[in-house]
C-alpha cells in the first residue's frame, strides 16, 4: 500500500511539474491542482565508523527520496503532502556484535529505523499532510506540519529522514520588527524511524538513561502527556535579533530559552540561557519511573563571539551548564541548539559542565566551495555522577573537518557534503563506556539533489 501511494505521488508530481507558473489565488477548484507545486530531494548517504584498535567497524550506503505536492491557493487556503522512502544499497552486516563490548552498531542504523532494526527496505513514511490558511505573512496549518524552527523542536535533517511533527501550528510574521509563532504538537515520528507515534507513546522512546541515583530510568509509559506546547516570540531590527521560547511539555516539563544576537559591521555576539523544570505530576510516580526528579532545575548559559567577511569566518563559543541539575529535553522531537552544539555532540542530560567550541570555514567563490574545521573541547563530565550526567559519559574532545560543494550551471540543486569526525574520551578508556559513543573516526558523505 505505501510503494502505491509513491507510485501514485510521483505520477501527480511529473503531471503537475509541466506546469511551472503559480498564481496568488486559484479561481476553480481545477486551477487550485494545476497550480500545484512539485519540491523535493534525492538523497545518497555513505557512513563509515571506524573504533579504536580491534573493535568492531561498520559502514553502510542508503538511497532515499523526498517527494512534495502543495496546492495552489483557494482563498488563502493551501494543502500539502510530502512522503519520504530509504532503501540500503551498501555497506556491511550492522547486525554484527562486537565479541568484546557486545554490542552492536549505532550510528549507521540511523540512516534507516532505529526502532525496527534489521529492517532496509520499503521504508516509508508520510512526512506531511496538511491543511494551511494563508493571509499574507500570517498562516495557521494543521495536520502532518512542517514546524517553523526553533531551538530545541526542529527537523535536523542530518540522516536520511528527519523529524516529523503532527499538531497545529499559527505563525505571524507583523509589518514591524515583531514575529510571533504558537504551536501544539500532539505527534511525532523521530528522525530515523518510518512510524507515527502519538506524544505519550514516543516519550521515552530514544534512550531513558539513569537517574540520579545510578539506577536505569523507566520512565516510559509513565507518563500520559497530550503534547508540546509552543511559543516563541521574535524581534528582528537594527542588526539586533531577539527570541523567547518556552516549551510545555504536557505533565513533563517546562523549558524557557531566551537568546539575543548582535551584528556590529564584521562581528557577531550571541547570549543564550535555558531553565528547566519538572512538573507536579511526576512527583507522584515512583523515583525510577520519573523523568525528572522535584530538584532539578537545569541552567545553562552559552555565548558566541564571531568575525566574518565574505570568504572567511572565526567563531569561538562557550558554554556553562551549572550543576543545579541536568539539561533533559525529550530527544524523540529534535536535537538542542546552543553556540557550542555540533554534529555528533549535543548537550542534553548534562550539568555541572563546560563546553568550549572553535571553527574556522573558508568558502571559495569559484567554485562553490566551503571547508570548515570545528573543534569542541567539554569538561566537568565524569562517569558515575549520575546527578549531572544521564547517559554516563566522559570528558571529550571532538575535531569536525567538513566541505561543501555546490555546483553551479546546469548542475544547480546538486550538492555534495563530506564531513569528518573524531571524538576521543578525556579519562576514561574501559571498551563499554567508549565504544561507538567517543573514540573513534567516522567519514560521512551525503550527496544531495533538490528540484
């Protein structure tokens, strides 16, 4: 039934591409599908782990599409769809146990399901089906959405797939230097999976961690939560940019994040601060099966200092989480964004740590070239303090070199993306605490083409 609807989808995508002119407004229901809109991405994905000395390698090559339709508008209304599929086309046995840690491969699973593993093709899932109101910059959209991006809920379209969302979302963008964005997300289907979940079902899902006191946590199913709730409010004027967040996670949490960005000529400063805390209802629940305990209270505070011209950018970053309790966002919804957040290192379940990041990218006018080396040194984190540290990890220090190409011409809308990581422990060199987390080398390479 999905390989129909993608047979169907692309057969309404090639009829409605011969039509490339899109009017304001539709007259007839006729004219809303003939000047419907075609978008999408074929995506090649090569990834390779290499762990230190003898331990297990892997290394696989998946193929996937993105496929989207949007109507025209009838009277400011608007819908969408969007599915996306992945098959393997490489790479070898990611079932394959490591004889000495025993366990098995994490990072190229997630360029398929991470929640059915084993499972390569007919990976299909429907991104997007929405109904949208549109008056100028304003519009309200419901349905499979396409959220707006904020820090923490977001698409981090770095695997195959990203993260889908289902719910409500109202955004006003004002004649004036004032936005204003309310969302209320009640589903969602993870980066890396092909499967819709409702909220109190995904919750949990990813990795549950450790409490506080060491024991596993268990908190899945403990919670009956609706959903997110959204705000955000921005302020956009005279190189100053301004927003407030706050996230409400149902009976779980809530997050406030507030972030300022200056621009001064060739220079860029940058402020963030995050505060979290349990809800009442968890209190309730027996110490294993919470996901926060009444006493955390994560801050944390991160800045950026960055100099630019139009070939060349420094930045250096620092972040402090103080050791009033842990950052604990739920990770099935997105992936947390501070100045100092890379590829392969975020800062979810951490406290009492600090994180420094530098970088340096250079972009080639021609051709269309850009290398950037990113390094990010964290500390403070130390395996066993579990009141600071949900995923026992160690101190790490992590090299990121990556360059884009894009062409130009008759290939435009083709790219081409290497990124190499290293990430290496600090203290720690026990093969269960650093294998396939720290301590090893992995080559990415993503060819992307968008039409």
């Amino acid at each position: 039934m999905r390989l129909i609807s993608i047979v169907l989808l692309i057969n309404v995508s090639i009829s409605f591409g011969q039509n490339d002119s899109v009017s304001i407004s539709s007259n007839t229901l006729k004219d809303v599908f003939s000047e419907a809109r075609v978008n999408g991405r074929i995506r090649n994905f090569s990834m390779a782990t290499f762990n230190r000395s003898s331990f297990q390698d892997y290394s696989t090559n998946a193929t996937g599409a993105v496929i989207g339709i949007s109507t025209g508008s009838f009277k400011g209304f608007q819908a969408g769809i969007k599915t996306s599929f992945t098959y393997k086309t490489l790479g070898n046995d990611l079932s394959i146990i490591d004889p000495v840690v025993g366990r098995g491969d994490k990072w190229e699973f997630e360029l398929y399901d991470i929640f059915n593993k084993g499972q390569f093709n007919h990976l299909v899932r429907l991104d997007e089906l929405y109904l949208k109101y549109q008056v100028g910059n304003y519009y309200i959209s419901v349905g499979k959405i396409k959220t707006e991006y904020t820090r923490l809920i977001n698409a981090s379209d770095g695997r195959m797939n990203r993260f889908a969302h289902s719910g409500a979302w109202l955004h006003l963008n004002f004649d004036s230097p004032h936005s204003l964005d309310l969302g209320w997300l009640k589903g969602v289907s993870p980066r890396s999976s092909y499967d819709w979940f409702s909220f109190d079902e995904v919750f949990g899902m990813v990795n549950q961690g450790f409490q506080p006191n060491g024991e596993k946590a268990t908190y899945r199913g403990f919670y009956p939560s609706r959903g997110v709730g959204v705000f955000n409010y921005g302020f956009n004027a005279n190189n100053l940019n301004i927003h407030a967040y706050n996230f409400l996670f149902d009976k779980i949490s809530n997050i406030v994040w507030l972030e300022a960005e200056y621009i001064h000529k060739s220079y860029k400063v940058g402020f963030q601060y995050a505060h979290s805390l349990s809800l009442g209802y968890g209190d309730e629940l027996n110490y294993i099966n919470r996901y926060m305990q009444p006493g955390e209270h994560a801050n944390v505070f991160s800045s950026k200092l960055t100099w630019f011209d139009s070939s060349w950018e420094f930045g250096a970053a620092y972040t402090h989480a103080l050791d009033t309790g842990r950052f604990l966002f739920p990770k099935e919804l997105g992936r947390d964004n501070f100045y100092t957040s890379m590829p392969r290192s975020r800062l979810e379940g951490l406290g009492g740590v600090n994180v420094f990041t530098f970088r340096v990218d250079y972009k080639f006018l021609n051709p269309n070239l850009k290398v950037g080396f990113h390094y990010q040194d964290l500390s403070g984190a130390e395996v066993g303090k579990f009141h600071l540290n949900k995923y026992n990890i160690d101190s790490t220090r992590q090299y990121n070199t990556q360059l884009t190409y894009k062409p130009k011409g008759f290939w435009k809308g083709l790219s081409f993306d290497l990124l190499w990581v290293y990430r290496e422990n600090k203290n720690e060199t026990q093969p269960e605490l650093f294998f396939n987390r720290s301590n090893f080398h992995q080559i990415n390479f993503v060819t992307n083409y968008y039409f």
